[in-house]
C-alpha cells in the first residue's frame, strides 16, 4: 500500500507540471533578428522538448531591446543568450540563468581576445592601446563591445562594428581596422586561416556562453520540468537527443546560476549597464 501511494502521489506531482506548462501555453523563447539561423538549428531541441512534455515555440524580437520588452511584459518566457546580453538581463531584474550547454569539445565558457596584426605592440589591458586605431567587434558582446567600453574612456580613431566575431577577423585581415576584438574560441578555430594576425592580448576572466535565460515571473514547476529535461540530455542516446547534440555541437547542459556571471556582471557595469541601460551606447 505504501509503495501504490508513493507512485500515486509520483503521477500527481508530474500531472501537476504538465498541466501548469499546459495553463501557461508553449514554451516562448525569444530570438533576435540576427539569430534567425537560430531557429533551424534549435529545431531539434524543440522536437525533443515536446516528446519530453513541453510545446515551445519561438517569438522573433526586432533587437535586444525589444527582447528585454518582451521579457518585461510577461511575452516570452526564455532566450538562449550569449553572455553579454544575458548579465543585462540579470542587472535589469528581468531573467535568470537555467542551463547552459557544454560543447563537444568540453568547453561552456569564453572570454576577449585581442587580435592585431603580428609585429605590433601587445594588448596592456588598458583602453590607451586603442588610441588611434581603428577598433572593430561585435555591439553588446561579451568579447567585444561590452569589454571594449568596461576598459574606460578610449580615444579610438574609429569604431567599426562586425555582423559576428568571424566577420570582425576577416575585416581586420583586409586591413579595414587595426585591432579586433573576439570570441577566444572563435580566434583558436580561425586562427590557421590569418598567419598575419596573432592574439596581442585580451580579458582574464570568463563568461558563460548560450546560457538559457529563464523569465522572473515564469512560474517555478515549468522552470524546474525545462531543467530536468535540458539537464537529462547528457545521459540520453535516443535518436531525438543525438540530434539535438549534433545539431547544436553539445555534449550536455549544466546548471548555470548568476554566481556563473560573477566575472561577466563585473564587466558589464563597469561598461556602463544598469538597470536603465538601453542595449545602446
């Protein structure tokens, strides 16, 4: 009789997430305009999430701004974000870290990396080494804009910004900027393709990469049924698991906290974000 109510009370507590998901609707996981790839690429993880009980969908939003919008007025419930945009989140009071994913190589975190023609002076850490260059990164990333402005008050002869970190190495290559700031990951897997640049520096510490940032007021039972699913893919060898770890080039999830984002909301205010802060300089 024991063993019948603890699996009554078991089915109970499962009906209960199912139909809280069920009350709210699908899943809402914002993407931006610049993440439209995203949506084939996370189709995967959409499929698998439905066969594990949970209907999500994507709601397009035109920038950053208009996500945090979103977010605030209770329209989309998640977003998987690079670190940049997810510490903005958590300084505005709107989301909080879930999961992030571990990639195939082992890696769930990155950091600024300077890169500059060979031969020249090496990155001091100090906004001074762009005076008079012209500097080209990504707007609102971690390893880009975001570090760029945490440094202080620079005298840059120009200020370039780069569809993607690739796109800010390869300008840089055709000499159209003088100094580039990227992704640490994205310089190690491109770097064989510039022998005239070399990484001249760059930050110290770490950020979260593609962390799922989960809405405040998402109630707590859905929030706790995505972990569970997310979290469960590491262990799972069905043909729906596999693909979302191919598609995504993922070995797993692992829990992520703002404990995470030490490192990453110390950068941020120091570039200038606070709550107010409008996902522009």
């Amino acid at each position: 009789m024991q063993r019948l109510f603890r699996f009554a009370v078991a089915t109970m507590a499962m009906v209960m997430v199912f139909y809280t998901l069920g009350q709210a609707g699908e899943l809402r996981i914002a993407l931006t305009q610049a993440q439209a790839g995203d949506a084939r690429k996370y189709q995967p993880l959409l499929d698998y999430l439905l066969k594990k009980g949970v209907a999500a969908t994507f709601v397009t939003a035109q920038d950053y701004q208009q996500a945090a919008e979103l977010f605030s007025k209770g329209a989309v419930d998640a977003m998987f974000s690079g670190s940049g945009i997810a510490g903005t989140l958590i300084i505005k009071e709107l989301a909080d870290p879930l999961v992030r994913p571990v990639s195939a190589d082992g890696v769930s975190t990155y950091s600024a990396a300077v890169i500059a023609p060979k031969g020249g002076p090496l990155f001091n850490g100090s906004a001074d080494y762009f005076t008079g260059k012209r500097v080209i990164f990504s707007p609102l990333a971690s390893a880009g804009e975001f570090y760029f402005h945490s440094l202080g008050p620079s005298r840059a002869r120009e200020i370039l910004k780069a569809a993607n970190h690739g796109a800010a190495l390869d300008a840089l290559s055709r000499g159209l900027a003088d100094v580039a700031i990227v992704k640490n990951h994205v310089w190690t897997k491109e770097a064989q393709k510039y022998p005239q640049l070399e990484k001249a520096g760059g930050d110290n510490g770490d950020n979260p990469d593609a962390t799922l940032m989960v809405s405040k007021i998402m109630d707590p039972a859905s929030i706790h049924k995505i972990s569970g699913v997310l979290l469960g893919i590491k262990d799972d060898s069905s043909p729906e698991a596999i693909a979302v770890k191919t598609s995504l080039g993922i070995q797993s999830y692992i829990k992520t906290t703002t404990n995470d984002f030490k490192h990453t909301i110390i950068m941020l205010k120091k570039a200038g974000v606070t709550k107010a802060f409008a996902f522009s300089y």
